[in-house]
C-alpha cells in the first residue's frame, strides 16, 4: 500500500483521498482553509456529497488532514487537486497549481506529483519544467484526470469507466496506475498532452450532446414533437446511446462551464478557432433564459409577478451552487420586475443575487406564486403538480426546466405546464406550436 499526500480537500481532492483510503492506501489530506481542516478533523464533511461521511469514518485511522505542507514530504504519492476557475479571458487560473508546485517541502527518494485537477494541454510540460527549475528533477510527474460527477462522486470514483494516466517515463505511468489495482476499470495510458486533452474533449462531448438535445428540443416545441419521445428514439441507437440526451434549461456547475471555455481558449490561443464548441456554449447560455419566455406567455408581463424557483443547486444531490442556472434565472426574472423566492433541500442560496428570498420547503416558495419553475431536478420535486400546491397557488403555472413531471398529470390536476421540448396545449387541449403563440 502506498503513502498519498493530496492537496486540495474540494470535491476531488476529499473524494480521492477517502476513496484511496479505502482501497487501503495511507492518506494525508492538506488544504489552506483552516475551517475545512478543522471541520475535517472534527468528522464533519465541508459540503453534500453521498457517502463520502461514510468512507471518512470507516478510514479515519488511515486519513490525516492537515494544513501543514511539511505533512506530506513523506508521501510518494503528491496529488494535485486544487480548483482551476476561468480568468477573466476564459483561460483557466493555474495559480493554485504553482502556489503548490512552489510550496512543496524537501522530498527525498522518488516521489510523483499527479495532476488531478482539470489543467489545459501542455500544463504538464510547464510544471515538469518548474520542478526542474526547483532542483526537483528527481521527482517524477503524471497525469491523471478525474472525471467523477458530484452526486455519484464516490461510485465514480470506485467504478470508472476508465482511469487515464499519462506519464513522461513508462515507470511513473506505472505507478500511478498500481495504485487503482484494486479498482476493475481499463487503464489507458497516454502521453501527459494525451491525457490532459482527453479530460477536455470527453466533456466538451458531453456538453455538445446537452446542447444538441436542447436545440432539438426547441425545434420540437416549434413543431409540435416531443423531445422525449425523440430523445428515447435516438438513445437507443447503439452508435448513438441514450446519455446526456435529456433536454433541459442548460448545463452548469463548476467543470463543464469553465472547461468548455479554457478548451475554446486553449484552441484560440493556439490559432484555431473552435467553431462547434463556441455554439455550444452559446445555445447553453440562450437555453438558461428560454424560461424567461414560456413564463411571460402565460403571464404577460413578469413585473410585481411571484416566481417560485424550486432547486437552485447545479443539479440534483449536490450543494454545489458554481454556476448553477438559478443565478442567471433569478438575475434575469429580478430585471424584469418579478418578485423571485427560491428553495433547495440542501444548497445555499445566499449567492443568489440579492432581492431573492430564501425559503425552507416548497411550499413556502409557491404560496401566493403566479409560477413556479422547477429548475433542479429533485426527486422531493416529483410529486410537485399536486391539488395541495394548485391550490396555493394564484395562477397554477409549473414551467418544468426539467421534464421532471408527467404533462398528463400535470393537466390532469389543473396546472398549466410547459416543459422543454414537449407540446403546449391550450386549456381545451389544442396543440400550439412555439410560433404560433
Ligand atoms: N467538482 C467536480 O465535479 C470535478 C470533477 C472532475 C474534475 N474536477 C477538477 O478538479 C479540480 C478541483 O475541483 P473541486 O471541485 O474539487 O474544487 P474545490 O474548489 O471544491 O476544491 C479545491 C480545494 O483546493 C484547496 N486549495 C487551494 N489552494 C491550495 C493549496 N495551495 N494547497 C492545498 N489546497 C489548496 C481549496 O481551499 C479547496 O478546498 C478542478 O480543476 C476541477 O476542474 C472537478
């Protein structure tokens, strides 16, 4: 079993060192936050991610958290998870990265640092050269992307579709990729550019997928199909597969926003300009405010008008807000005159702009509502299109960002519902095509 020192106790950084923990390995934890170290070592985890309390408490005599840099000099094993936002030109900020490359302490032996946070091609290169300047040419460098998804983080983690290690010398390749023996997933083993390009181009196809359905999706609405009829059709075209087709108001959080920006700016600032991933980002942005539409043609004006937004958390089983739809929701109903209340089961919706009131269960957040707009795909929210909730209501609106509820139902109960991509009916059941209204 090997000695790992991690910096970074964020998503990826606690998920590995628990996960690595588990399969046995010796983990030191280091982070610059006092209060998460001391959160950490009093047993409490710093944000809302399944199972992961769990695996700290059943490892805590093979996990130390700490914030002292000199704690995982022993360590042969020096993971790199800290986070990588976009500057303002849409570059990724590898600050953190250098603090640690310049705060690492004396190391003897051979020991590896591991780039697990998400860094544009040819970061390896340059912190490679940096160790060397460091008179750190004995310690070796790997790459190795991470590719969990918060919500499933833990599960990813164990049981990948795949682990990436890319590596300037066959031996610390290898060594990376002994540490997961115990995990049965296939290793691909790259060169560094390799690796790090494949952690960018997976997501910015998975964000081209979202985005492609949700073009789909407003054609259907202009045209009378229904995306999830069509979505399922296309799914199940094995060239094709049934992921990441689910139309929706957009991506967000904290890798998919930011990665597809550093990918288009990596390419720009290489002289190529990425044509398709600048659409993609562009019907992401659009897709967020195609709320803002469907509620103003049930209600006209939004002015003095009470929108409930159910979910602000980026997706559902996380607390994670980093560019969650919500934001922009909420600033763009907040300009246009609407009185805005928000719930989440577990997010802080204090980074909501201010003017949004936060409130404790759903419903508060519809009582008196003219609309309410499930935004985040909670499974509380299921039953959502209930007489209880109609009948709290001033005007019994539920625009579905998520095609969450049964349309049928919905009606059925006495709500007029829009989903995305699915059939507007008036009250007396006749279809209206997107352009017709
Ligand atoms: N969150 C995800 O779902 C996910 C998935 C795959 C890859 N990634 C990538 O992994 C990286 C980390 O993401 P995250 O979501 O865990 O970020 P995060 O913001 O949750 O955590 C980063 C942590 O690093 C700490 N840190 C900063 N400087 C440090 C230093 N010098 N020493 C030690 N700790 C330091 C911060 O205090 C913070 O706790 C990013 O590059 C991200 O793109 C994230």
């Amino acid at each position: 079993m090997a000695q790992v020192g991690i910096f970074g106790a964020g998503w990826v950084g606690l998920v590995t060192g628990a996960c690595f923990a588990e399969l046995g390995h010796e983990v030191v934890i280091r982070d610059v936050v006092p209060a998460k170290i001391d959160a950490l070592k009093s047993g409490a985890v710093p944000f809302h991610e399944a199972d992961v309390p769990e695996l700290l408490e059943r490892n805590r005599e093979r996990l130390t958290f700490t914030l002292d840099v000199n704690e995982i000099a022993k360590c042969e094993f020096l993971f790199i998870c800290v986070d990588t936002p976009p500057t303002h030109s849409g570059d990724a900020d590898l600050s953190r990265v250098w603090t640690v490359i310049d705060e690492l302490p004396e190391l003897s032996g051979h020991p590896i640092v591991v780039m697990k946070s998400t860094v544009p091609v040819g970061t390896g290169d340059k912190v490679r050269h940096g160790l060397d300047v460091r008179g750190l040419g004995h310690v070796g460098y790997a790459s190795n992307p991470e590719f969990l998804a918060e919500g499933n983080a833990v599960r990813d983690f164990m049981e990948p579709d795949r682990v990436v290690v890319g590596a300037f010398e066959e031996a610390d390749g290898a060594a990376v990729a002994a540490l997961y023996a115990k995990i049965d997933a296939p290793i691909v083993r790259a060169d560094v550019n390799s690796a790090e390009m494949i952690k960018l181009a997976a997501n910015a196809f998975l964000m081209t997928r979202i985005s492609f359905i949700n073009e789909i999706a407003n054609v259907c609405e202009a045209t009378g199909a229904d995306v999830v009829s069509v979505a399922e059709g296309v799914g199940l075209d094995r060239r094709l597969g049934p992921h990441f087709l689910r139309a929706g108001i957009g991506y967000g959080g904290s890798c998919f926003p930011k990665d597809s920006l550093a990918l288009k700016q990596l390419a720009s600032n290489s002289g190529y300009h990425f044509q398709l991933l600048s659409a993609v980002i562009e019907v992401n942005e659009l897709q967020k405010r195609r709320v803002i539409g469907k509620l103003q043609r049930h209600l006209g004006s939004l002015r003095g008008k009470k929108i409930a937004l159910l979910g602000l958390a980026f997706k559902p089983d996380t607390d994670d807000m980093r560019e969650a739809p919500s934001i922009v929701l909420a600033s763009r109903l907040l300009a246009e005159g609407a009185e805005v209340r928000g719930w989440d089961p577990v997010a802080d919706g204090s980074v909501l702009p201010r003017g949004v009131e936060i409130v404790d269960s759903i419903e508060a957040a519809v009582a008196d509502a003219d609309a309410a707009v499930i935004v985040t795909e909670w499974a509380q929210l299921k039953t959502l299109a209930r007489p209880e909730i109609r009948d709290a209501m001033v005007f019994p609106l539920i625009v579905d960002g998520r095609n969450l509820l049964d349309p049928d139902e919905a009606r059925a109960n006495g709500f007029a519902y829009e989903g995305i991509g699915r059939p507007t009916v008036t009250t007396d059941g006749e279809p209206v095509l997107a352009g017709t209204r």
